[in-house]
C-alpha cells in the first residue's frame, strides 16, 4: 500500500504511528501530517495504449504516473 497526505499528494519519506494513525516524519511534532492508505500510483497510458512520459517543462508534477481510482463500495440490493 502506498501512503499519501489528506491532500492527495504521494509520501514517500519516513513515517511514525500514534494511536493507530500514520503521520508523516521520524517523531510527531507541529510538521507532521496525517497519512492515508491508498493504491500503488498506476502508470498513465494513452488511448491506444502507449505509456505516457513525464513533462520536463513540469518539475512539480509526473504526468507518467496517475493516482488510483477509487474503489466503489457495492450497495446492498433491496429485498
């Protein structure tokens, strides 16, 4: 599983838990942010199937990686 902010964005440094929670850094302290569990980032392909390369002109951002989708939980059918 890979561990992302509350804001989306994927972390990849070190992390610590408290009290059943995962937060971002060595030690908790007023930096530190709290982490979610998530899918592994999937590699972005185009429509005819062609993997997508990364943007040079945007260091901020990989546009070769896409976040994971969701899952949707299944409703219960109606009796």
């Amino acid at each position: 599983m890979a561990l992302y902010l509350t804001s989306g964005e994927l972390y990849t440094g070190e992390t610590h838990e408290l009290a059943g929670t995962t937060y971002s850094g060595k030690t908790r302290n007023a930096f530190s942010r709290r982490l979610i569990e998530g899918g592994e980032p999937a590699r972005t392909r185009k429509t005819n199937g062609q993997l997508v390369g990364d943007d040079s002109s945007t260091p901020d951002v990989n546009e070769a990686f896409s976040q994971p989708k969701p899952t949707k939980k299944k409703k219960a059918k109606k009796t």
